[in-house]
C-alpha cells in the first residue's frame, strides 16, 4: 500500500515483479484488505516532525487511524508502526496506545515501544525513530543493538562514512561529474515509470551555482553556516544567528552520517555536504550523491529504484534503513515462530 506511484514501483521492482501485491493509491480507499500475520506500516512524519510546523489539524497525522483500520480488518496477530522519534510525544501517540488499551479498537493487542537508533545496528545513519509493536501473540524482545559509539564487548563501533563509500560492495567516488539519471523507464500498473536504476546509476550530483561552491568550500568537517565568513553568509543569516546549525553542515568521515532527509541534495537544508574537504586529496564542494544517500541508509547494490531523481530522494529519505528494518523483523519473527 503505496500513494506514491514511483515508490510502489520500487517496491514492485524490488519484491513483487509481477505488481499483483502492490497496491498504489491512497490507504483510505484501501477496501479489499486480505489476511495476514502482520501489518507494517509508516504514516506519514511530516505532520510530526520537529522540521515541519506540527500543526495538529494536519491531514497526515490522522492516517494512522486507517492503519488501525487495516490491521483489525486483516486480523493479524502482530503490527509494527514506525514513525520519527517526536511521535511518541504527540497527541496521536496517546491515542493510539488507548486504541490498543481496555475497550479500544485494539484491545487484544499488547503494545510496546522502542525508540531505537539506526546506527546501533549497523547503519552509517545516526537516525533514531519510534517503533510501536502490538502483539496477539506474546510481547517480543527489543531488537539487540549489534554496534555502538563506544564499542564494548560484542558491540562493534559506529559504522562510518568513510567504511560506508570507500569499503562497501560499490565504492562510491568522491569526483562525480554526471547529474542526470540514465534514459531508462519501465511499466508499472499501466503507467510509464522511470527505472529500475541500480546504485551506480544513482550517484549523480547537481550543478552547484559558483557562489554556493565559494561557502561550500569554506565549511570543515563538522562545521555548518556559523563557520562561513561574513561576507559569505545569506543576508538572513546575517539577521537570525540562532537555529538549526547543521544547515550548509559538512559531514566527517569517521563519524556516521546524521539524519538522511528527503532533500539531502540541497546543503541548505542540513549537514548534507560530502565529508571530503582539504585533506586526503581533492576537495569536495557538493551535497550528497542520491547513491551516497541510499548508501548512507544501508541500503545496498542490489536494491533497484524506480521514479526521477526528486521521487527516489523522497524514497531514500523516507525509507526505513534496512538494517534497522531486519533487526525489528528478526525479533517479531522469533515470536511468530515461538506462537
């Protein structure tokens, strides 16, 4: 269950080639729900999110009653809602743990809830989100961290960039010259979509103005818009010297990356610039590659894509990171295979 067409291609390009599983089109009209075990689902976060204007009346923060919808009406034994870390403090969090408390719609379901960070297991990502498990079936283990800040015992350290470009299946480079995705489209439901595109394919740039490379060019790893000169700054920053000091941010080699958004292309919206600078040779002076973005997820070369550049960067920055996915499912499949 999909609205977005290119994102459902993916999906379809991915996991269900044929398309008869995939359904793209809006949750609420989502009427012929089948049978199944479990539900997963990720409502929308912008409504939530501490980047939007958390305005309560927004749409999007309503849709997870539809997910309650599907889960009663597909009788699973389990669901497993993810959101960003923010939701576990809004009004629909309580609202939804009262839907799975004594007379609400999810009565028989026991909830728990993890907050639980990407980089713990395994992802170059430091992204921590709220994951709501309900369960029929028996409470589930919190899925167990495999890698940490400080590594002790069996956890190993952090994943970092530089493992993540230079040492991964594809070594992603850090000179790229190409901005535009390769002519290629593939038929998905009816309609003409762009794709499949494999990882190489995505490590494309954009054609930075000259004056956007003069700023880029003076911000160091783990520096952002307060380092740049005043000449340099926008005039608004020259008005407003607080806020979100990762914007026109650089991001470190050995450090993971911080949170992937969905405009990870544009440096103006956070720490998104390539972590090389003066050191190691040439300097970089541009955002992240849609490769390196997906990279920095955890996804890897075998994952294809499918939409233009503008739709994959909403599917990478909306994504749940693999490694993070497969930890959750591990631990809701041990408790399916223990029922």
């Amino acid at each position: 269950m999909e609205i977005d067409r290119a994102a459902a291609a993916t999906y379809a390009a991915n996991f269900d080639p044929t398309g008869v599983h995939t359904h793209a089109g809006d949750i609420t009209g989502y009427i012929d729900v089948p049978q199944v075990d479990v539900v997963i689902g990720g409502p929308p976060c912008q409504g939530f999110s501490a980047l939007g204007k958390r305005d309560p009346a927004d749409v999007r923060n309503q849709l997870w009653r539809e997910f309650v919808r599907v889960v009663r009406e597909s009788g699973a034994r389990m669901f497993v809602f993810e959101n960003v870390d923010r939701f576990a403090k809004t009004r629909e969090f309580r609202l939804l743990r009262e839907a799975a408390s004594e007379d609400g719609e999810l009565a028989d379901f026991n909830t728990q809830v993890f907050r639980l960070n990407a980089a713990d297991h395994g992802t170059p990502q430091k992204r921590i989100r709220t994951i709501v498990v309900g369960s029929r079936v028996g409470p589930v283990d919190e899925p167990r961290r495999t890698h940490a800040k400080t590594p002790s015992g069996d956890l190993d350290r952090w994943v970092s960039l530089r493992e993540a470009f230079l040492q991964g299946s594809v070594v992603l480079e850090p000179i790229v010259r190409e901005a535009w995705l390769p002519e290629s489209v593939v038929e998905f439901q009816g309609h003409e979509v762009p794709g499949a595109f494999k990882l190489p394919d995505l490590h494309v740039t954009r054609n930075h103005d000259l004056l956007s490379e003069i700023r880029y060019a003076h911000i160091a790893p783990g520096q952002g818009r307060f380092d740049l000169p005043e000449e340099l700054r926008y005039p608004c920053w020259r008005r407003h010297t607080r806020g979100a000091g990762d914007v026109l941010g650089r991001l470190q080699w050995d450090q993971p990356s911080v949170t992937i958004r969905t405009e990870f292309f544009r440096p103006e919206k956070g720490r998104f610039l390539h972590p090389q600078w003066q050191n190691g040779g040439e300097q970089v002076n541009r955002a992240l590659t849609h490769a390196e973005a997906a990279v920095v997820q955890g996804f890897d070369d075998r994952h294809l894509w499918c939409g233009s550049k503008s739709e994959i960067a909403r599917q990478i920055g909306n994504a749940v990171p693999p490694p993070l996915a497969k930890a959750i499912a591990d631990v809701i499949a041990s408790r399916l295979a223990s029922d």
